[in-house]
C-alpha cells in the first residue's frame, strides 16, 4: 500500500514554522545531503511566504516516494484547504522535491510523525519544535558553509592551476612567436639564397654562352660586335673598346672623341677601374673619381689581357650602380675576350703569311699558239685552311705545255711551303722532257723521301702543238672534265694512281685522250665541288653542266669570263672552308691565240711582296698571267 501523507494547516506564519520545521526534520532524518536539504527548505519557505501572502488556509502534504532510478525523493504538495482529496493527485507533479539516499523502503514514510497528522499545538512542543529546527538550521549552514570552503579551496586550487596553464599558455605563445619568426627568418633566408643562386646561375650561363660565341669566330671583327650585342643594353648602356695595335686604327678609335681616364688607367696599370662619384667597392677593382666624360653614370674599364695587353674594355653602367657579382663576371668575360683577340690577330697573321706565300708561288700562264689558258684561285674564308692548293702551266724544252692540278694535304704556311716545293721540283723534273707520269713518280719519291707524313694529289696534262690529243697521269686527283666541240662533256675517269708521298714505291701511268680543235680541258681542286653535305660527285656532275652549256665562240671570245660564270653558281657564297683552283685549257679552232688586251683595274704580272694582296682571287690571263 502507498502510504498517506502527513498533513499539515498552514494558517499564520507561526503554522508555516511548525510545518517547516517538521519538513526539515524528516528530511532529516531520511538522511537528506545538507546541500540538497537546504536547497529544498529556502524552496520551501519562499513557497509558505507566498502562501501566506495570499492569504487562507493551506495545507502541506509531505510525502515520501520512489526516485527514477535506485533513489527515494521527498515531495511537498501546498494547496487552498478544502480542496478535493486529502491524498496526491497521482498526475500531479509536486511542488518541491528532494532526492534521498536510498535507505528504506519507496513507500515506507520517513520520521516519526503521528498518525493522524502532526503533534497538537501547544507552548512547549512549539517551543521545542522550533529550538530543534533552529539547531538543525544550524547545523545545515555549517554543512553548506563547509561545503562552501570546500568549494572556494578547489576554485583556488582550479583558479592557480587555471593561471599557471594560462602562463602556460602565453609561454607557448611566445615560444610559437619567436619560433614563426626564427622560421620566417629561414624561409627569407632560403629565398634569398634561392634567389642568389638562381641570379649566380644565370650569370654563369651567360658567361659560358657568350664565350662560346665569342670563340667561335676568329675574326676580331665579329668577336667585337659579337660582344656589343651580348652587352647592351643589358650589362651596359653604351661600350666602347680601344684596342691597341693595328687593330686600333680600325675599331678602337672610331667615333670617340676622347678616353676616360679610367681606360688609361686601366691600359697603364693592367687593373679594372671604377669611375663614379661613389665608391663602388668592387671585388678586384679600384675606384677613381667620376669621369668627366660620364658624371652621372659609374663607368668601369677592364683590362683585355692575353699574352699581353690587347686593349681596355669600357662600360657605362645600364643602372645607378654595378652590381658586385656581374662586376666579376664582366672581369672574367674580358679576359676571354682578350684571349680570344689574341687569337684572331694571330690566326690572321699566320693567314696572311701563307696567303702572301700562297700567291707568290702561282705562276702567270704562258702563251702557246692554237691554245687557250684561264685559271682562278680563291684562298679559303674559313680556319687557317690556306696553302695546299696549287695550278702551274709552263712550256717543256721539246715545245709542249705542261698544265699541273694540285692539292697537299694540311693547310697554313707549312702546307704553302711543301706545296712550292713540289711546284719546284715538278718544274725541275719536266725540264728532262720527262712525261706526267714519269714526272709523277719522281714527285712521289721525294715526297716520301723528305715528307714522310704529308701527301699530296697532282694531276699533269701535256698538250703537243697539232695534236689532238692530250696525254695525261694523276697522282689521287680528281678527273679531269673534258668538253667536246659539239657540247659533250665526258669525265677522264681512269683509274688515278695512288696519292703522292704514300709510303710505298709506286709507278704511275700515262693515259692519252682524243681532243679535237675546239675542245676544252678543266682542271680542279676539290674546294670548286665539293660540299660537306652532298659530297663530290653532285659538284663534277655541275660543272660538267655548265661547261656542256657553253658555246665554242663564246669559250674562245673570252675565257676570262667563263672562268668566273664558273666559279660564281658553283660556290654559291663568299664563305669557303677550302682552297679552290681552276684551270682551263681549250683548243683553238682557228689554231692561234688571239692578242690579249688587259682590262681596266688589272695589273700586269706578280704584286710588290711588300703590298697587302686582296682575299677575293687571283686571275690569270689567257697569254699572260693577271691578277686582281
């Protein structure tokens, strides 16, 4: 069964007391908690001062009962007297409730109350009743208050804890601070070295490409525009280059009105000089006052040192200043230039040197009635490729014309020299009226004898006055081209002998060839036919074109012409990596050379040794050699 509730009238404040502090005795006694007991309690007076206030009669209904769960709770119920029902309506939700430890049975009222209701009123029981409440009230402050120390000594013991992990916390702050800064630091510093590096490998690629470019000619020419258009505008704003020698004359000192003193500093010290109104404290450059000839811009001449001082490199600076690392590379730069100008001056005049002997050798070609002669010689544009190429054409003491063809290996003036040796024992040997084969073999002999690691091609063609024919020999040369009087063109392509100064003893052979009146002979080097990309065969097969091409009246109205529409379609340019030797022998039809009348700008025989000769040929005439 559910136990009825105790009851109490609440009428007048001393009624709410009594019922308060029977309610505080049986929570009490149910074993309550001090904190929920007072909790409940100041609920429950702030509900009897409600009541009070409104006025009437109520009545208090305590009743224990069962808790969700393990627990027991204490609820209240304050209601107007006279309301249906002494008992808990089972739907209706108390006013204010306890929880209680679980030490009884749910339904098993707690405290000693009377049944029936509670104690009678009287002087002495209220007396004691409210003395009892008044101790227990007592008792439930010291409760909460111990509570409350309790409390305050863990909020102190949270709020220190709370502090030293806020200091915790601004210390590891400050640790992330200083360590975002240490790392941004890093990454600046990683950037900049980046970024360095990045700007040292350019400067590296620059230097390695425009030396390339630089050495890749031996002009000093073209070294020096090459080396403007590396420069400006990006490394300087204006150059300007003084190049000692004779080169000076020819670059150096053009258009410029006057040196800085930086560059004469430069050229008298052998140092690279900084000119500006700031010091520029350049590594391995000194620092003078700012040029007159350039007040606002830093100017910086550099040395061009090989073997010796070349010349001085001036720059004007492309900013307001030159910067450390490209300083150092403009330093290393100028020294490749130099370098390489020493070269080219060399190279051209070691060029010059063989070119000089080259030319002195040819010979001018005789005159030998019912045949024409014309003969071209062009050194080589490209490299130190001159000296190897030769023609020759002289009368034999029995009245035949030898016309010689040759080619030594190598080029430069060792080359230029050998070939004039041969040329002169060839000369030598044919006084003998010996043939061009016999002529040969003797040439192959001494070759081996006195040059054993350098060989040569030469092909001999012997004319007889009235005969048509012509006896012929090569030593590894190329084959003749021949033009018939009707405009066909076959190639003497017999098998040649073997080049001259091989080292084995060999004895060449005369070939004869049918050569009517009207007829003509070409003879060749390889620089006139031969290109790398499409070999030698294709270069024959064009000249013989063109030869086949040709008129009879137009070869003899003026062979001289006909050499140079030879030359001009089959060399395409003026660039040639190799000697080129043409000449041409043709018939007479009417069995006599005509008068030959020099042309304007011609001059008649060999040059002065002493006068520089041009690059662009040597013509010879039909009767008499001529050159340009």
């Amino acid at each position: 069964m559910t136990a009825r509730p105790d009851v109490w009238k609440v009428a007048s404040a001393a009624d709410a007391a009594r019922a308060r502090a029977a309610v505080a005795r049986v929570a009490a006694d149910a074993g309550a908690a001090a904190p929920e007991r007072a909790r409940f309690l100041t609920s429950l007076s702030a509900r009897l001062r409600r009541c009070l206030a409104g006025g009437g009669e109520w009545e208090l209904l305590l009743h224990t009962g069962r808790a969700a769960g393990d627990g027991a709770r204490l609820d209240v119920w304050l209601r107007p007297v006279g309301r249906a029902a002494c008992g808990p309506v089972p739907d209706e939700e108390p006013d204010l409730t306890c929880r209680l430890p679980r030490r009884s049975a749910p339904d098993e009222p707690h405290g000693p109350p009377p049944a029936g209701g509670p104690p009678p009123a009287g002087p002495s029981s209220d007396e004691a009743l409210l003395a009892e409440a008044l101790l227990r009230a007592d008792e439930d402050t010291a409760d909460v208050l111990r509570l409350l120390d309790e409390q305050e000594e863990l909020v102190r013991l949270h709020r220190e804890e709370l502090e030293q992990t806020n200091q915790g916390v601004v210390a590891l702050h400050s640790d992330l601070a200083t360590a975002a800064l240490a790392h941004r630091d890093l990454l600046d510093a990683e950037r900049n070295a980046r970024a360095e590096a990045e700007r040292a490998r350019r400067l590296l690629a620059f230097l390695g490409d425009a030396s390339a470019a630089i050495t890749a000619s031996l002009s000093h020419r073209d070294i020096l525009n090459r080396l403007r258009e590396l420069l400006v505008p990006e490394y300087a704003e204006h150059l300007e280059i003084w190049l000692f020698g004779e080169e000076s004359q020819e670059e150096g000192t053009r258009g410029v009105p006057d040196r800085t003193e930086a560059a004469v500093v430069a050229a008298r010290t052998g140092r690279p000089q900084h000119a500006a109104p700031f010091p520029g404290e350049l590594p391995g450059v000194d620092d003078l006052r700012a040029s007159r000839l350039s007040p606002e811009r830093p100017v910086l001449a550099i040395p061009l040192l090989a073997r010796g001082l070349v010349g001085v490199l001036t720059l004007t600076s492309p900013g307001p200043r030159f910067d450390g690392d490209t300083s150092v590379m403009l330093v290393e730069l100028a020294r490749r230039v130099g370098i390489a100008l020493d070269n080219a001056r060399r190279y051209e005049q070691s060029r010059d040197t063989a070119e000089t002997l080259q030319r002195a050798q040819l010979t001018e070609l005789p005159s030998q009635d019912g045949l024409l002669l014309a003969a071209r010689y062009l050194p080589a544009t490209r490299g130190l490729n001159i000296g190897g190429d030769w023609y020759d054409a002289f009368i034999q003491p029995d009245g035949s014309l030898l016309a010689v063809i040759g080619d030594v290996t190598g080029h430069g003036l060792h080359a230029a020299v050998v070939m004039g040796q041969l040329r002169t024992a060839l000369r030598a040997y044919a006084v003998e009226n010996e043939s061009p084969a016999a002529i040969l073999t003797r040439l192959h002999g001494m070759l081996r004898h006195l040059q054993p690691e350098l060989y040569a091609t030469a092909m001999i063609a012997r004319f007889r006055p009235g005969e048509p024919e012509v006896v012929w020999a090569s030593a590894g040369h190329l084959p003749a081209v021949v033009r018939g009087p009707d405009g066909t063109v076959r190639i003497l392509d017999d098998k040649p002998g073997v080049m001259l100064g091989i080292p084995l003893p060999y004895v060449y052979a005369d070939h004869r060839a049918e050569l009517p009146v009207g007829s003509s002979l070409a003879l060749y080097t390889d620089g006139l036919v031969e290109r790398r990309a499409q070999g030698i065969d294709p270069g024959i097969a064009r000249l013989g074109d063109m030869l086949g091409a040709l008129t009879t009246p137009e070869i003899e109205q003026d062979l001289e012409a006909v050499a140079d529409g030879l030359l001009k379609p089959l060399l395409h340019t003026s660039e040639r990596d190799d000697d080129v030797c043409l000449l041409l022998c043709h018939l007479l039809t009417t069995g006599r050379s005509p008068r030959v009348v020099p042309r304007p700008g011609r001059r008649k025989g060999p040059h002065p040794p002493a006068q520089r000769l041009p690059r662009d040929g040597i013509h010879a005439g039909e009767c008499r050699g001529e050159r340009l």
